[in-house]
C-alpha cells in the first residue's frame, strides 16, 4: 500500500545512545530527519510520536515510592523533552517541524495539541510531534498512537521497536525456536495475550481498524524501508 499519511512512534528506549550513555543519539535522530526528509519529498505526511522511556517510566518511578499519577506526569513531560529534542535535531537538517503537546505547556516551549492544527500542519508538509502522551495518567505512548492515528485518520502506524523486528509467539530472546509472524490480527494478538503493544493500544487500535506494523528501528535506514514495506516487519490488522 502506498501511504498518504503515516504516523510513526518512537519508543525513548530507542533514542538513546547505551554506549555513549546519553539519553538522547543525536546521530540516530540525524540519520531519522535524512530519511523523514525524503518521505516528506514524496508527499508523504508524517507525525511522529514518541516515547520517554531513556528518561522515566510511571510504573518503574511508582513502584520506587512515587505516587502514581505523579510518576506518569514525569513520564509524561519526559516524552516532551523527547519531542523538543528530536524538532531541534530535525530543524538542524531543515526539516520543517512541530511540537503540539497534549499537557498544555507555556507556548514558549511548545504548542498546544489542536487536531485541526495538527492536520493543517500536515497538509502543509511539516513534521508533526505529539508530546505528552494522552495527557492522561494510566496511558502509554502505544495507545497516544493508536489515539492520535485515529484522530489524524492516518493509513497506519509504524511503530519502530529496540532490537525487535515483529510480533513472536514467544520472546525470541529466551527461546530460539520462536516463531515469528508475517500478519497477524488484533483478537489473536489479544487471545495469545502477546505483549508487543499493550491491550488499551490493541484494542483502539482494532476498534479504528488501524493496521500496526511492528519493525526494528535499528535497522538501515528503517523509516524509509518501512515506508516501502521492504523491512522484515510484522502487520497487525483488524482483518487477515
Ligand atoms: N505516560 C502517561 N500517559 C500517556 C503516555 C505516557 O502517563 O498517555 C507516561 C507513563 O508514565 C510512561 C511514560 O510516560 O511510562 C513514558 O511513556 P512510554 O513508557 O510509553 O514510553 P516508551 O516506552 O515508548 O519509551
């Protein structure tokens, strides 16, 4: 399928350079502003939404004391962070980008999530970052995607994971004969209580009728393959 608007997430995990201890790779998010670049170029519009994890998860915070609402605020702001630095690291490479946020923040940080601004931005070619999250506690940034693709009314979502490249029976980590699928459906992902996304983002996802494909982030210029479909993936559809 060739896409007209695609919404991609970001896990923070992966923005992170473990080698270099650094929460942020400035030399990954340059090599992803290069490919969104070219995307752009075919009229493609792309929003992007990402994670926090390199800087705070709300479950781990919580389970150190931190109350959790709280904790998921942190988590929150900490996709924000995220955000800003991927528009700087964008915008270095003169690739037109918004922030819209859905925790309203000073305007001089960022803008506040509107969807028609968010798909007049679009139109218009801009990269669009949601930051935030949902704005709500108790949420992830997987089911932030699956919200926003339903708000957006994106083709699908890509959503590039750290180290794994698809939907496995088992975690091909621990188990060398697991078996990994091309397609599968969001009722066998919840029947097989699969954990690649969690079950709020499944079901949303189903519900809308928003395919997920699952691919490694890692991977060679992964934004782009994943746009042609020429990265080992996985496709998590409503209908087989
Ligand atoms: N979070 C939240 N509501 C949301 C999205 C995120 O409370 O709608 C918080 C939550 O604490 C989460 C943290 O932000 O642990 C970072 O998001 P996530 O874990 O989804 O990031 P990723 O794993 O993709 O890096």
């Amino acid at each position: 399928m060739s896409y007209k608007r695609v919404l991609i997430k970001l896990s923070g995990e992966g923005l992170a350079n473990k080698d270099k201890r650094l929460a942020i790779d400035y030399e990954l998010v340059e090599k992803f502003a290069k490919q969104l670049k070219v995307i752009i170029k075919r009229n493609i519009e792309v929003a992007i939404v990402v994670g926090g994890g390199n800087f705070w998860r709300g479950t781990s915070a919580a389970k150190n004391g931190i109350q959790r609402v709280r904790a998921d605020y942190i988590g929150m702001l900490a996709t924000t962070m995220n955000a800003l630095a991927l528009q700087s690291g964008f915008e270095n490479n003169n690739l037109h980008c918004r922030v819209l946020s859905s925790l309203t923040m000073d305007p001089k940080v960022c803008e506040v999530y509107i969807n028609e601004k968010a798909k007049k931005y679009l139109k218009s070619g801009e990269v669009v970052i949601f930051a935030g999250g949902t704005g709500r506690p108790f949420f992830t940034t997987d089911t932030a995607s699956t919200l926003f693709a339903s708000e957006i009314n994106a083709d699908a979502i890509l959503m590039g994971k750290n180290n794994v490249d698809g939907v496995y029976d088992s975690d091909p980590k621990f188990n060398p004969n697991a078996k990994k699928f091309e397609k599968i459906t969001y009722d066998e992902l919840l029947e097989k209580d699969l954990r690649i996304i969690d079950t709020t983002a499944a079901s949303m996802a189903k519900e809308n009728k928003i395919d997920i494909i699952i691919f490694d982030i890692n991977e060679q210029d992964s934004l782009l393959r994943a746009i042609d479909n020429e990265v080992p993936n996985t496709i998590i559809t409503s209908k087989k």
